[in-house]
C-alpha cells in the first residue's frame, strides 16, 4: 500500500482520479486543495465513501508552511498534480492570475516535495501546449506553441520539469489531456466548473432546460459538415492513463511526455446530435462566427501512449454524454443545480 498526494483532488478530474485509485488499489491519499475552485461536497462524498484513506490537507499546493510539516510526518511515494486554474479566456484578462497560481505555486511545490525526497511526479498539461499545430493527428513531437496564456503556464511547467529531472532527480511524467468528458458510472463525483466552459457539460445542461440555446461558434471551417473537430476523452480512461504513466515511471525512472486522447474526431455538430438523441431533448442551437484562435482540427495521436503505456480510450461518445447527462440529472434533482 502506498500514500499519494493528490493536488487538486477536489476538482473534477483530480475526484475522478482518486475514486478511480480507491476502487482499483488499496492506496491511500492526501487530497490537497485549497477549494478555490473544487467543492467541499466533493470532499465529503470522498471521505463519506472511503473514510480514513483519504486525508483532506485543505492549502494551497504551493504553501510550505503548511506542506513542510505536514510531510515530515507523512511519509508519501509520488505526488498527482491536477491543481491549476483552467479557464482559456480568463487568463487572457487575468494573465497574472495564471501565471502565479499555475506556475509559480507548482513550482514551489516542486521544490517542496523534492526537498522531502519525493521524485515521482505526475503532471496535468494540456493540448493547449501545442496551440495550431501544424499537422494532425498531432504527436508528442510537435513543437510546443501555445497561443494563450493558460496553455503558456502549462508549457512552461513542462521545461521546469525537463531542467529538473536532469538535475535534481525529479521523474515526471506529463500527461497532456485533449477534452476530457463524462464522469464515473456511479456518479459519486462530476465535472461542476462554474463557469462552465466545455461542450458536453453546456450542452447537458441546455438539454435540461438551464439555458436558452446552445452557440455554436463557426460553421464554415474545412471540415466535413463545417465545425470544429475535436478529440474527446473520457474521464475514467484518464484516470486509468495516469496510473499506468505513475507505475511507468516509478518502474523505469525516466521522464515521459504522452497525449491522452481518443485519436478519433468528432465535430461540435455530431457531439451536438448526440446529445440530442441521448438527451430527447432538440434544444436550440444558435450559429455564430468561429472564435479567434480556435483551430479547425485538434486531434491527438494516441500511438505513443500505447506504446509506452500499453493504454487506449476505450470509452465512446455516446457513454461520455450518458453520464454527462445522468450527472447533471441527478445534480437537479439533488436542487444543486
Ligand atoms: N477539464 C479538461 O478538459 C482539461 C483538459 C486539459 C487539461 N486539464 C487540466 O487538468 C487539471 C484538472 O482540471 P479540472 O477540469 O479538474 O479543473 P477543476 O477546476 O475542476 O479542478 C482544479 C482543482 O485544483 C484546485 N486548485 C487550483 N489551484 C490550486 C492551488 N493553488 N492550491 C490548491 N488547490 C488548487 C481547485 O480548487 C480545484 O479543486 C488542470 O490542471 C487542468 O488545467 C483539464
């Protein structure tokens, strides 16, 4: 049995990961967020479902007075970074806002847990590095070229990690997410951004009456039926990603870079009739113009994370709008909606 440190834990994707870990290990973790923009609740239904193997360590991820004490007592044997601020267009307004918590807090807790011994580092990055790539599906080898500030902290983050692990023995591997969706199938957890910007969520949420209408941004791109095409992942496959990546590099003590994504494309139209179907709901739809630096195509190659993880998503479309739609269902009639 081993003890993680989960930074971020409280938000979407970090709850995700740390019910995926208790339903799969015996591990147990440290969740350490400072509820900025995670939920008590979700800590509660963790700790309410896995009791004592979860520590709820409420901080910021880059406070060494409170995470200096703390790790002298707990002995911990890798860290799982999810915290960052993720917003595209706030950090366009509020570059400060990004640049300080998503780079200078996770460097600070890089230097924190490194001076306590732990090496092993797992690091949510984004598609957001590569910006317009040039080719798709796009490899890992692609030059790094955000366009926005956000996906700037995360490529920086990836060249602090690249300097460290040549010289103070850090072993990370970053994980650069393409759009993650859906939840896991007993709904003990969810996607709760506010606002919330993703499609699957916004369009769930349409189909359940909470907005007006859908805007659909650019309708003319060159692409089969005209809007942007993107790869989308669930979040279970994710969180399955991420331990095959920790145990890799706890077994090989070599860094790693890998795309998670499905590899397969699908338009803002075809996710758009998806939810329909799945919903029964036909809610309104309004065309817009596309948004400046929203490129045609983004999908992932997903070759190398089979090879070296011997991983592939599995789950389709269909299941990640389902449990989109039965979470954001089950949040209104709980009136947390
Ligand atoms: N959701 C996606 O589709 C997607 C895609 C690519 C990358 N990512 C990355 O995945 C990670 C998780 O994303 P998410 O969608 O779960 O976001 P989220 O906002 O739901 O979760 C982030 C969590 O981190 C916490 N946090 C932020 N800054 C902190 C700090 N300084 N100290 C302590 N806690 C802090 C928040 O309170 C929140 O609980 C982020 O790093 C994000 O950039 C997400």
């Amino acid at each position: 049995m081993s003890h993680f440190l989960v930074a971020g834990g409280a938000g979407y994707i970090g709850s995700n990961f740390i019910k995926y870990l208790m339903d799969t290990s015996d591990h147990e973790v440290t969740l350490l967020d400072n509820l900025s923009t995670g939920r008590s609740e979700v800590v509660e239904s963790l700790k309410g479902r896995y009791g004592s193997r979860i520590v709820f360590l409420k901080s910021d991820l880059g406070d060494p007075e409170k995470l200096h004490p703390y790790l002298h007592k707990r002995a911990v044997d890798g860290v799982f970074h999810f915290g960052a601020f993720s917003l595209v267009g706030e950090s366009q307004y509020d570059p400060m806002k990004y640049y300080y918590n998503n780079v200078a807090r996770t460097l600070s807790l890089l230097k924190i847990i490194l001076e306590h011994e732990i090496r092993h580092f797992v690091f949510s990055s984004s598609a957001a590095v590569y910006g317009i790539p040039e080719k798709t599906p796009i490899t890992e080898e692609a030059e790094r070229k955000p366009i926005n500030h956000y996906g700037k902290t995360k490529a920086m983050i990836e060249e602090v990690m690249e300097a460290l692990s040549g010289r103070e023995d850090l072993v990370y591997a970053s994980l650069r997410y393409f759009n993650v969706a859906g939840t896991d199938e007993e709904m003990l957890v969810g996607e709760c951004h506010d606002p919330e910007t993703h499609l699957i969520p916004i369009a769930v949420k349409t189909a359940l009456g909470l907005r007006d209408h859908l805007a659909l941004f650019g309708t003319d791109y060159p692409t089969p039926d005209g809007t942007a095409v993107r790869d989308y992942i669930h979040v279970t496959d994710l969180c399955r990603a991420h331990w095959a990546a920790f145990e890799k590099i706890r077994k090989e003590n070599e860094p790693l870079t890998v795309n998670l994504g499905s590899a397969r494309g699908y338009s803002v139209r075809e996710v758009l009739e998806t939810v329909q179907r799945v919903t029964g709901s036909r809610f309104r739809i309004l065309e817009e113009g596309r948004r400046p630096g929203d490129p045609p195509v983004l999908i992932a190659s997903s070759e190398k994370a089979g090879k070296e993880l011997g991983w592939k998503a599995e789950r389709s479309l269909e299941e990640m709008v389902t449990s989109a739609w039965d979470w954001e269902k089950k949040r209104s009639e709980d009136g947390l909606l």
